[in-house]
C-alpha cells in the first residue's frame, strides 16, 4: 500500500529548533532576494533551522546564517519529515 506523503509549505519562522526545510519560493523585495541569494538562501537549497527567533540562525550546507527577517520579505520552506 503506497502512502501519499502531503508537503507543508510554511514562512521560515514557522520552522522549529532541529527542523529542516527545502526553500519553496522568497516573496518580497528584489534586492534584498538577490542578496540572499548571494548568501545562499534561494529556492530549492536545504536549511536547518538552529535558533528561532528574531534574529534567527539558520545553517545552510556549512555555513551558520543569522537573520532578522523584514515583514516585508517571506521565506517559504517546505518541511521536511
């Protein structure tokens, strides 16, 4: 019998301590997309939430990011299980 494993698509800040998640899609400001980009956080790269809060510190490959996330800016990941 095959399971049907149903994806969650959530804003970063929903992700818990030792949750990891696949970045879905970055919503908000072009320029401050880019400069994600440039450190990493773009779709389809996996993360690891560390720290929640504001700031956050989120580990990506191997390296520790430190983010105070704008209202203005959304990072939806897709929860992995």
């Amino acid at each position: 019998m095959a399971t049907d494993s149903v994806s969650q698509i959530v804003p970063i800040e929903l992700l818990r301590q030792g949750e990891r998640g696949l970045i879905h899609d970055l919503d908000g400001n072009e320029e401050v997309i880019h400069r994600l980009a440039e450190l990493g956080l773009r779709e389809q790269v996996e993360l690891t939430m560390i720290l929640q809060g504001q700031p956050c510190i989120v580990c990506v490959g191997d390296h520790r990011l430190t983010l105070r996330l704008d209202p203005s800016l959304t990072i939806f990941v897709e929860v992995s299980h």
